[in-house]
C-alpha cells in the first residue's frame, strides 16, 4: 500500500468573492447601537473568586510542518470525515500522548 503524506501546516486556500456571504437574519446594526447596560447577561454565571484559583492558562505548543507517511486508508477516512483533517489528526494524536504519558 502506498502512504499518503501528510502536511500538518497548509496554507489557506483562495476563496472566491462569496464564499463568506451567507445571510443571516441577525439584525447587526441594531446589535451595533446597543448600549452594553442592554445587553441581557442573566444566563452567564458570574466569575468567582473560585473560578480564578482554579482557571488555568493553556498556551498551545507551536505548530511545526513535519511529513509524516500514513496508510492510504486512514489518510482517505480522515478527509472524508473532516475537513480539517490535519488538526483533527493533531488532536488525536495529543490525546493519544496525554493518555500514555500519565
């Protein structure tokens, strides 16, 4: 079987004139000229003093652009699952880590 190569950094793809026009029915300029006292926060949980002691600052490492050969199956159900398939490759391989560095 022949392995597929993976890049993990790809660079962003043009996209043409509409791609990013879908319509919504969000009224944004009466959004805009809301005061933030009209804002109704009712449903968000105010942030304690507990919630700070126990928050946690989580930088992500860095990317790098590395090759690596995977088997041309599991390339292929990764881009007929998602889209984004690097990233999603990336985060299973994070967790895979995680698991087995404990």
């Amino acid at each position: 079987m022949m392995p597929f190569v993976l890049f993990l950094l790809e660079r962003q793809r043009n996209m043409s004139g509409n791609a990013m026009s879908k319509h919504t029915r969000t009224d944004w300029e009466r959004l805009a000229q809301q005061t933030d006292e009209e804002i109704d926060t009712s449903d968000i949980s105010p942030l304690t003093e507990a919630f700070f002691a126990r928050a946690k600052l989580l930088i992500p490492p860095a990317m790098i652009g590395r090759i690596i050969e995977l088997d041309a199956d599991i390339m292929q159900w990764f881009k007929n699952h998602d889209k984004d398939y690097p990233r999603s490759i990336n985060r299973i391989l994070r967790l895979y880590m995680e698991t087995h560095n404990k």
